[in-house]
C-alpha cells in the first residue's frame, strides 16, 4: 500500500469532523491529555470527583500485526476506575487525577493488562502579574499505538512514559506578555517482545519561551523559541532548536486563526548525521462558544526519534471537535495525521493516522452512556509494514463530585 498523501490525510481529517460523534475507547480513550479533560473546579475550595467504567468493544487486530499477517480480533473487556481531585482558590488552582483500566480479552488473556495514568496540574499566582505554573503527565499501556509518540512504530509492547512541564506566565503591560518553561520527558519500552527489540526509548530536557503582543483587539504578533536536549537508550545525543515567529488574527470574540514561520536546527553528537537546518511551521484555527469547540492545527519542525534513534523531520495535522447535540447527547472526534521522514538515509519514514470519536447520552447526572470508535493506520516503506486496526464499542461511566469544605 502507497504511503499516505497529505491530501488524503486532509479528506479524513475533514470526513472524522463533519461525521464522527467523537473520541475513543476506553481502552483508547485517554490518549487525548487526561490534564485537559479535567479542568480545575469553578467552585471555591476543594472537590472530589470518583468514577468508575465498563466499556465492551472489538477490536479486529489484538496482536497488532501487518496486513497480510494472520491478524486476530477479540471482545475486550475494560474495567477502569478513576479519581480527580480538585482545587480552586482566590490565587491559585489544582487539579490531579488517577484512571486505571483493566483489560481483558475474553479468548487472547494473554493480553490481559492494567493500564495505569495519573496527572496533576497547578498553577499559583505570585504577583499581581505573575503567575507559576507546574504539569505532570505519566502512563503505563500496552502498546506504543496508545502513547502517540513521534516517530515509533506501532508495536504491542509496554510503554512507560513521563512528561513533567513547570515554568512562568508574565504580564509586562497589557498588551505584552512572556511564557517561559522547561520540560523533561521519559521514556521505556519493553524489549521483551521481538518487535520491540529496536525501540531505544531515553529522556529529554528542553525549555521554551513565548513572546505575545497584542497590537489591536483583533491581531496578535507572536514569537517563540524552544530548545531540546534528547539522550537515546543507544547513548547517542542531540539537540534540536526552533524558532518562528507569527501572528494571531481574531476573527470574532470565538474564533481565531493563527500562523508562525521559522527554522529548526538540529545538531548530533554522532559522526553519520551533520547539522541540518530546515523549515518550522505552525498554522491553526480555533473555534470555541459555549460548549462547541473546534480545533485545527499544522505543525512541522525536527525531532529526535526516541524510536528508531536518530532524527525526522516531523509534519502533523490534527483536528478536534466537539459538539452538543441535545440537551443530553453530545459528539466529539478527533483525527492526528503524521509524516515523519528521516534525515539518515538507513532509517524508515512513517505514515500514522489516528482517528477517533464517540457519541454519548447523559441518562442521568450520574450516569452517561457512550458508543465510540478507533480507528489506526500505519505504513513503514519494509515488508509487512502496513498497520490498520479498528476497535468499536460502547461504555457506560458514573462520576458524582463531592465538596469537601
């Protein structure tokens, strides 16, 4: 199968908004950042939100094998308990959550698995101006497909990954104001699986500043510069900087578009790969009123392979939708569409395509019922390199938040 083209990628991604009520499996659902999902309560003080979850669903390629293989589907049972905490004060606000999953296979319980992810988020104003802010990310799953990393096949391995994020947002003037970050990322697979044997895994650190000013009511110029320091399990290094600059254009008091242009320079402590400098681009659209958000978003800029090892030159489009039906139904989906090309001559690009969305029904303020979609597509330029799995199913959740004064 040829690889994905961008303008098919753009039919899907447009197809996946206008018709899929989104989002994804339990098993699959907590792909999109469970620190988004779960904004810090409106209400003073501290709340408490526990739930817990049933999802049944088939999924046609248990043992994620290649087209062409003996792929195997199953039933797959998911059991996922979570947990969110919440605070809200007059300076600040803090939000962490817990959400396991049990997975079980009813004929493959060779998969069976306990998935595990936890977040927390704060954010404290220490002047009038100036804000500190800290998030964490951290996951356990079962397959590379779940993790979305950039540049690494999809495998059925454990993958185990941290991202903590901690910096400060600045106000200069009214019109002017600077985020400044540093980052650090973790990541380890199993090599106990044959496939898995080549996926290296490793950690970086990187910071990055953001430059707004505002001109008018309507446009804002940006700039922005970041910088990533990435060891590999395999011991090879490199540092990769980008810088763009750009506008943001407000269309109404809802939606706005925005566009930044640069470069991106990568450097390696490896004597096959010499310093390589290309294009850094970022152009989107957003829409949000009342509950209906839409998002849209073009990316492309090096990065280091935690994968194969070495470094891609990465290009993404993504877009996210969600959409209330009814008093009591409501649509989301998403789709992420990705090239990754190497700049070594002896690695492998990829195509990966990621499709989701789910339709749900609150049947009561405890209870909601959702059906969902999964959909995955991977191509590798190597025999059997071609990937698709489908899950489809349903899930039934209750939640009730509880104020602690």
């Amino acid at each position: 199968m040829p690889p994905i083209r961008p303008f098919i990628a753009l039919a899907s991604l447009g197809t996946a908004l206008l018709l899929l009520p989104a989002a994804a499996a339990a098993q699959v659902s907590n792909v999109v950042s469970p620190a988004a999902q779960h904004a810090p309560a409106v209400a003073a003080g501290w709340t408490v939100t526990p739930s817990i979850g049933y999802s049944g669903s088939w999924d046609d390629n248990a043992l994620m094998q290649g087209n062409g293989s003996n792929t195997l589907g199953d039933f797959v049972s998911v059991i996922t308990p979570r947990g969110v905490v919440d605070f809200n004060g007059r300076k600040g606000q803090f939000t962490a959550g817990y959400d396991g999953g049990f997975v079980l296979y009813r004929q493959l319980r060779t998969l069976n698995s306990y998935d595990q992810r936890g977040w927390l988020s704060g954010r404290r104003r220490v002047a009038p101006h100036v804000t500190l802010f800290v998030n964490n990310e951290a996951s356990a799953v079962p397959t590379t497909e779940l993790a979305q990393l950039v540049a690494v096949p999809f495998v059925r391995t454990g993958t185990r990954l941290d991202f903590l994020r901690g910096g400060v947002e600045a106000a200069f003037s009214k019109a002017t104001s600077l985020v400044a970050s540093t980052d650090f990322q973790w990541i380890k697979f199993d090599h106990s699986v044959p496939a898995a044997a080549s996926l290296q895994g490793g950690h970086s650190l990187g910071g990055d500043l953001a430059l707004n000013h505002q001109i008018d009511k309507r446009i804002t110029l940006t700039a922005d510069a970041d910088l990533q320091h990435a060891t590999l399990g395999g011991g090879q290094t490199f540092d990769v900087q980008t810088a763009r600059a750009g506008v943001d254009y407000k269309l109404s008091n809802a939606t706005h578009v925005f566009g930044a242009g640069g470069a991106s320079h990568v450097n390696a402590a490896t004597p096959t790969l010499a310093a390589r400098t290309g294009p850094a681009v970022r152009l989107g659209f957003r829409h949000d009123f009342q509950k209906v958000g839409v998002d849209l978003e073009y990316n492309r800029s090096f990065v280091p392979s935690i994968g194969f090892g070495g470094t891609f030159q990465n290009q993404e489009t993504s877009g996210r939708v969600r959409l209330p039906i009814g008093r009591h139904l409501y649509a989301t989906s998403s789709v992420i569409w990705r090239n990754t090309d190497p700049i070594e001559t002896n690695d492998l690009p990829l195509r990966s395509l990621w499709v989701e969305g789910n339709l749900g029904y609150v049947l009561t303020p405890l209870v909601r019922l959702e059906a969902f979609y999964s959909g995955t597509h991977q191509h590798i330029n190597r025999p059997g390199g071609t990937l698709d799995r489908k899950t489809v199913g349903f899930m039934v959740i209750t939640a009730k938040s509880v104020r602690i004064h």
